[in-house]
C-alpha cells in the first residue's frame, strides 16, 4: 500500500532550500542576542535572583518576615501580658539574687536557700515602704500647709505678669477641675483605674510565686530546658544562659549602686537644706534611677519643685545644682565604671530601646527594655561567634 497521497505537493515554481554556507554561519554566531537565549526557563528564573537586584530583593523578603513574625509574637505576648509581665520580672530579679542563693546553699539546703533569700528580700522592701508611709505621714500637714502658701504665692506671681489673669479666670479653671472631678467621665475612670489595681495585684502575685521557684529550681529549670536541645547546639545555648543570667544580674546589682549613690546625694542635700520630705524624695529618686537616662532627671525635677513650693526660689536652685552634679557624676563616672561589663552599649541604642519599651509597654516597658537590649545583644555575639570567652567558659564546665 502507498503512502504517497500523504505527500505534502510541492509548487513547481518553488525554489529549493539551500543549505547555509560556512559564512552565514559565522555571521550568525557573531550577531550578539539575549544574554539568556540559550538557556533553559529554569535557568533564566535562577538568574533573575542571582543577579544583585535579586539578591537584594530576597533579603528585603526575608527581612519582612522575620518583621512580621516578630510583630506577631509581641501582639501576642501583648494579650498575655498578666503573665508574661511577672515572668519577665521575676527572671531579671532572679538573676540578680542568684549568687546570694548560691552562696547560701553552701551550708544550707535548696529549699531553705530560696526560702532566705526570698523572705529577706521582701523584708528590706517592706521596710523601706515601711519607712516612706511613716515619714510622708510624719510631713504631710506641713507640706500640705506650704504648698497652700506656695500656691498663693503663685496666684500673686500670675497676678503681677503683664497677662490679663483676673480672679474670675483662675476660679473657673478651679471649677473646671471640680467637674470634672465629679463628672462621670471620672468615675468612668476610677474604675477602669480599680480594674488596673486588681490586675497590679494578680500580677505582683504571679510573679512572687514565679520568683520564688525561680529562686528554688532555676537551674534544674534550665538543665530540663538543655536536655531538649540537640548535641551540636547545646554549647551555644549552655552559654547564652549563663550570659543572660550575668548580664541581667550585673545590670540590676549595678543600676542599684547607682541608684544608692543618687539617692543618697539629692537626700542628703534635701536634709541639709530642710527640705520636707526628703526621704521619701530620696526613695522616688532610687526608684526611678532603674529607667535609664531620665529617670534620675524626672526625681530631680519633682524634689526641684517640691523645694520650690517648700523653701522658696533660692533653695529650688541649690537642688537643682545639686541634681545636674549627681546627673554629672553618673554619668561620666559611675555608668563607665559599675556598668562596663553588664551594659556594653552605646547611647544611643539605649535611648531607641528606651523609647520601644515605653511605646509598647509604658512604665514597665521603660524599665525592662534596656536589660532586655542587652542580654539580646549578648546573645547575639555568642551564636555569631563573637563572644568565645562565654563559649570556652561553658565548654570547660
């Protein structure tokens, strides 16, 4: 059987086709084309993210998601901050009081170790909280008498200005504040402040519980956490413990000297100067000295203010001198020298860390976001191999 009706037929005026010739064929090598015209589809995607725009575009990618998987998590530990909060808390002050337990287990058992520790603590606050409610007790008919004749003398100041302030402006801002006072908007808000005060309590709770085990069993904690941990990633997370733990330790031992120190000068200056108040003063400024950089500069500002009211111009100036030289000698002396090794960062990530945790966290956020900064930082040297003392350290043990 033929297949020739199958035939495509050919135009009898066709020309047949003629084989290139070696020249065409050079000319056509020569002729320059697409850079990827040869190469297969996969290939041309692979080069689209190898070249630099690719490479840039990959990392951008990447930096998003570790972005929003950062965002994530803090929006989610944000609605469990009742527990995170107290956790966080008592793990920094954990660090700071293990030595004391380490020393104390030498002649003692674990429990009875955490058990001292913990009870002592809470005495030396106790009775420090014990001492400002007798001393602002002790004060207060004074102080309320000064600040009267202070915020009369005020009223004379504005009265003198060139500003037209007449009697009938300051009371209806006085009667302004009473409607508001007595408004429901208000009570709105004590409300909302006494749900705030529940859930202060719960967690001070929390966290003298969470405290308390910390104290107890942190380290056999911490060795149940290792024993999760694979073989080759044991030493990396061995030795960031242990960073974290001094970090946080030396941060809050050494902001507490500082504080000490702070206190102990504006204090003694309010004394000197017959400030009233001045122990209670001198604690705010020991408290506030735990948020870096503004805290002892806000208690200076309130003890300024409080010796203005009291004592007068003059001796509102002498305590202001006295908290800018305090401010100086912390700052050029005792953060270079207590603070070297626990806060190993510059300024101005201090202050950028200060401001997120304020934004996030408020009052809180402010005071825990640098030794957090920190122990990140430390953490992040160990396991980018800067940090080979920590390391070697862990290794040895």
């Amino acid at each position: 059987m033929s297949f020739r009706i199958f035939r495509r037929p050919v135009a009898r005026d066709a020309v047949p086709a003629t084989p290139p010739s070696a020249a065409g064929r050079q000319l056509k090598a020569a002729t320059p084309g697409p850079p990827d015209a040869g190469r297969a589809p996969a290939e041309r995607v692979a080069l689209l993210w190898s070249n630099p725009l690719g490479r840039t575009a990959i990392r951008a990618a990447q930096v998003l998601l570790v972005l929003t998987l950062a965002g994530v998590a803090v929006f989610g530990l944000s609605q469990v901050s009742l527990a995170v909060l107290p956790l966080l808390i008592a793990l920094i002050l954990s660090s700071a009081l293990w030595p004391l337990v380490r020393l104390a287990r030498r002649v003692m058992s674990a429990m009875l170790a955490a058990w001292t520790v913990f009870l002592g603590s809470l005495v030396v606050i106790g009775g420090v909280g014990t001492g400002i409610v007798f001393a602002v007790r002790a004060e207060w008919p004074g102080l309320v008498d000064q600040a009267v004749q202070g915020f009369q003398q005020l009223q004379g100041m504005l009265a003198d200005l060139p500003l037209e302030i007449n009697q009938q402006q300051i009371d209806d801002g006085v009667n302004a504040v009473t409607d508001f006072l007595t408004s429901s908007q208000f009570g709105a808000g004590a409300l909302t402040g006494l749900s705030a005060a529940g859930s202060f309590f719960t967690g001070l709770v929390l966290l003298l519980v969470i405290l308390f085990f910390f104290l107890k069993d942190g380290d056999r904690i911490w060795a149940f956490f290792l024993s999760w941990i694979p073989a080759s990633y044991e030493a990396k997370w061995r030795a960031s413990g242990a960073r974290t733990v001094e970090t946080l330790g030396g941060y809050i031992r050494g902001t507490a000297i500082i504080a000490l120190v702070d206190a102990a000068g504006i204090g003694i200056a309010l004394w000197i100067l017959q400030v009233p108040l001045a122990l209670p003063l001198a604690v705010i400024v020991f408290i506030t000295s735990f948020i870096p950089m503004v805290g002892a500069t806000f208690a200076g500002i309130v003890a300024t203010l409080v010796a203005l009211v009291a004592n007068g111009p003059v001796v509102a100036l002498i305590v202001l001198g006295v908290v800018v030289l305090v401010n100086q000698l912390e700052g050029n002396f005792l953060q270079p020298v207590v603070m070297a090794h626990a806060l190993n960062l510059h300024a101005l990530v201090i202050l950028l860390a200060l401001t997120i945790g304020t934004v996030l966290a408020g009052l809180v956020g402010a005071v825990l976001s640098v030794p957090i900064t920190a122990v990140g930082w430390a953490v992040v040297k160990i396991w980018t191999g800067r940090d080979t003392e920590a390391l070697k350290a862990k290794t040895k043990h």
